[in-house]
C-alpha cells in the first residue's frame, strides 16, 4: 500500500511541539507551486504525487529497457552495485576528461532513453507535466554553455544507505548558474512488492559530519538515528520529491523491481525550474 507519513517524533519536553517541526509530507493528485516552493523553502519533507505516470506508460518504458544495458555508478565509491541509464555529474567529475567523457555519455543515454515510452522519451513526458504545474516554465541547467543531462533511469533494490545530495556544495563553480534549492524527483516505474521505503531526514550536513564517513559514499545510519524524517512508500507511476540536501536513505526492497525515471530540479533566480542529474 502506497503510504507516506511523518511519524510522531520524540521532542524534548520543553521544546517546539509537533506543528514547529513544519516536516510535514503531502499527498496529492495534483502537483501545486506552493508544494515546491514549501519543498523548497524546508518546511515540507516529502511529496507524492499519485499516478504521475500511469500504468500503461510505466509498463512501456519497463519493456523498453529490457533491449538496453543498464550503467552504474562508479563502484570504487558506491559499494553496493547501482544500474542506471545515464550520467550523474557525480560520475565524471572527477575524471580526467572531465567534460568531454560527460557529453559522450550524455548524448549515448539520451538516444537510448528517447525512445523508452514506446518511441517517444519519458523524460518528455515528465517535463511537460512539470510545466504544466509551474508558472516560471522548466528548463535543463547548463554546463559550459551545453545542456545538462536530466532523466536518469535507475534500479536501487537492495537499498541505499545515508546521504545527501548538493551540487552546489559538492561541485562548486560547476554549472553556469546556482539554483537557488535542489529537489529530488523519482518517478517508479516499478515497484517491489514490499519495503523500498524513502526515509527523508530533517537533519542537514554539518562540516563535522565528514569525520563519520567512512570510505564510503554513505553515512553511518546512527547519525541520523533520533532525527525526525518523512517515510514514503511509493505505488506505481508515483512521483516522489523531497530535499536532498536533507540526508535520506532507500530501506531495501522485497521481491520486485524498484526502478525510477530520477533527476534533480532547482529553481533558478528567474523563477524557473532547471533539471540535471
Ligand atoms: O530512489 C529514491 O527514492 C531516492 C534516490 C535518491 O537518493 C535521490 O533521488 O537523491
Ligand atoms: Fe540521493
């Protein structure tokens, strides 16, 4: 059963009540502005917005990726094997040829993702019902000029320990432009039969955080133990945002696939929403 909640969480006794905690999460038909912008702004922890794609769709894009191999993420700093299709910045940014091997892989998986909705691109799809939620238009963030690549497709079944994700603190100077926040979306477009929750943390990064983390990506999960956090469950063709400067983790899934259409959105300066991943 789809379910996104903010449990009741342990305050100090003498400390704000539940309303302060503003962690609230949002289920709803229909994505509003307002659900970015309080996104946005950290006072909201998660949203869902059921039946984003439908089945039909989802199923398509599902039997599209059976003719294409999937990637994954550089295995010396993510222990646990990631398919996707299609580049973060976080692959190659530190590689030697750091744009050029970028761009190559950015225009190889847009060909492959383009014709995944049954010859048409899913990542189309998504953007146009953004627009269609957003006054300010969507739009893809730059690198040197060049469009960023948005839309990757990703299988996270065994589940994804403590992280957060800023780009502009990790790759500062990178893009032509700083987003003025970054949100995560998730698409699934397969769901386990069971777990593959997202747990969102309220808790941020601190510099002093850095002397926990291993030689891992992740975060150890005791630092986050006691904070409160937004859970969701999402059911097919749901999508799921949240901050991802907000730590979060992906709890391991049940029999099944749990694969997403995933990028980032920031809101830009001019009031857009620029997309990357
Ligand atoms: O798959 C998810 O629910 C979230 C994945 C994630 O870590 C992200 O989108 O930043
Ligand atoms: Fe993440």
């Amino acid at each position: 059963m789809a379910t996104i909640q903010t449990p009741p969480q342990t305050l100090p006794e003498s400390g704000p009540d539940q309303a302060a905690l503003l962690f609230d999460t949002v289920t709803t038909d229909r994505l509003e502005p307002d659900h970015l912008l309080r996104l946005g702004a950290g006072v909201l922890g998660a949203i869902r917005i059921r039946g984003f794609f439908d089945a039909d769709q989802c199923a398509q894009i599902m039997a599209g990726l059976e003719n294409c191999t999937m990637g994954s993420y550089d295995e010396s700093l993510m222990k646990k094997r990631i398919p996707k299709l299609g580049p973060a910045v976080f692959d190659y940014y530190q590689h030697e040829d750091f744009p050029a091997v970028y761009w190559a892989d950015v225009e190889r998986s847009t060909a492959v993702r383009a014709g995944l909705l049954d010859g048409a691109d899913p990542l189309d799809l998504a953007k146009a019902k953004l627009a269609d939620s957003w006054p300010g238009g969507v739009r893809d963030l730059t690198l040197g000029g060049r469009a960023m690549f948005s839309g990757m497709i990703r299988e996270v079944n065994g589940g994804g320990g403590v992280h957060f994700d800023e780009l502009v603190r990790e790759f500062p100077g990178v893009v032509d432009e700083t987003p003025v926040c970054q949100l995560a979306f998730n698409c699934h477009i397969s769901v386990p039969s069971s777990g593959g929750e997202l747990n969102v943390f309220r808790r941020r990064w601190e510099p002093r955080d850095e002397i926990r983390r291993g030689g891992d990506y992740f975060y150890p999960d005791d630092m986050v133990a006691g904070e409160p956090y937004a859970s969701v469950c999402a059911s097919l063709g749901d999508a799921v945002l949240f901050d991802p400067r907000n730590y979060h983790r992906i709890l391991p899934a049940g029999p099944g696939r749990r694969v997403a259409l995933a990028f980032f959105i920031g809101i830009s300066g001019s009031g857009e929403l620029v997309l990357w991943s």
